[in-house]
C-alpha cells in the first residue's frame, strides 16, 4: 500500500508502482508457498509487519524492524521446532503470534500502557472537574449543602468512593482543607487550578 497522490506529486507513476508492488507480492507469496507452506508465508509476510508498526510509524524503520523480529522469529521458531521435534513452520508462526501479543500487551504502545496513560488522564480530567466544582461554589450561596463532604457526591453524580479518593488527593497534595465539613479548595488548590485551566 502507498499514497499514490504523494507519488505523482514527487513525480512517480502511481499505476508503476502499484502494479509492481502487486507482482512483486504475488510472486514472492506463489513460491513460498509452494516452498514452505502457507501458514508460514502469512504469518512471516504479516506478523513481523504489524509487529514493527508497535515502534514506529516510518517506513525505513518499519522495513528494518521487520526483517529483524522475523529473523528473530524463524530462528527462535525452528531451535524450539528441532528441541520438540515438531513441525517448524507452524512453532515459528506461534513464535510470531507470541512476539506479537507481547508487543502490544507490554511495550510503551501496547494495551497495557495506553490503558495506563488513558487511566491517568481520565484520572486528572476528573480531579480537575472536583477542583472545579470546588472552585465555583468556594463563594456560592449554597456552599454549605454544595461543599459538604457528605453530599458532594451527590452534587457530581460520583460514587463516595471516588469522591473519597479525590479529597485524599487533595488534602496529601494541600490543594484542598476541610473546615466545619465542608471541602475547601486552597489558595494552593485554586492556583494548581487555574494553571491547568490555562493550559488547556
């Protein structure tokens, strides 16, 4: 697959290239498989390809990447093969499965970690909503029933529990003080506040 806007623009014939790309695919894909079976044609054709594309997003890399996780693949792949005395073509494409899910399971853009950082973040939007209700109502009319550590929840529509979580952020990161049972954002609160709000 290419941008064939891209390639007319840098002055390359698009039909060129598609159709070379295709022949090129189609007769590596037709001796393979007559050379060393299908199931490891797709899976050394597609895995180390997806594999790479977890790092990096550049096609030079990406090709780089590739051509290493499967050399990598095909040789931990066939010493497991000969060690079990199984058939090799199907431990390397496990072997590739398996490099694969690890991948994506536990490097830095993996499932794992964007589960993290999405955490993280969810987190810190939410704080910040608390900071703010705090912050609107520090004057209000209503602060008595707005503030009040046992109705807050109630005001945000939360679960006491995240409530909860959230003053005891406050109160170990000094942004908010509790007086008469009531929740008050600090002058330290109100400007930790203010600076995100500015950032965003």
């Amino acid at each position: 697959s290419f941008d064939p806007s891209l390639a007319a623009v840098l002055g390359f014939s698009p039909v060129i290239i598609h159709y070379s790309l295709m022949a090129l695919v189609s007769l590596t894909a037709v001796t393979s498989f007559s050379s060393v079976g299908s199931i490891l044609v797709v899976a050394l054709m597609v895995g180390p390809g997806i594999t790479a594309m977890q790092f990096t997003k550049d096609l030079k890399y990406t090709i780089i990447y590739s051509a290493l996780i499967a050399v990598f693949n095909t040789l931990v792949g066939y010493f497991i093969a000969i060690l079990l005395n199984v058939t090799i073509a199907g431990v390397i494409a496990s072997v590739t499965l398996l490099t694969f899910l690890i991948v994506i399971t536990f490097f830095p853009k993996g499932i794992i970690f964007k589960q993290i950082r999405r955490n993280r973040q969810k987190n810190a939007f939410n704080f910040l909503v608390f900071l703010k209700h705090l912050y609107n109502h520090l004057d209000h009319e209503n602060k008595e029933l707005e503030l009040n550590i046992d109705n807050i929840h109630n005001e945000l529509n939360w679960s006491k529990r995240i409530v909860s979580k959230y003053i005891k952020k406050g109160l170990l990161n000094n942004y908010l003080k509790l007086e008469n049972n009531l929740v008050i954002i600090t002058t330290h609160g109100i400007d930790y506040h203010n600076q995100i709000m500015k950032e965003n």
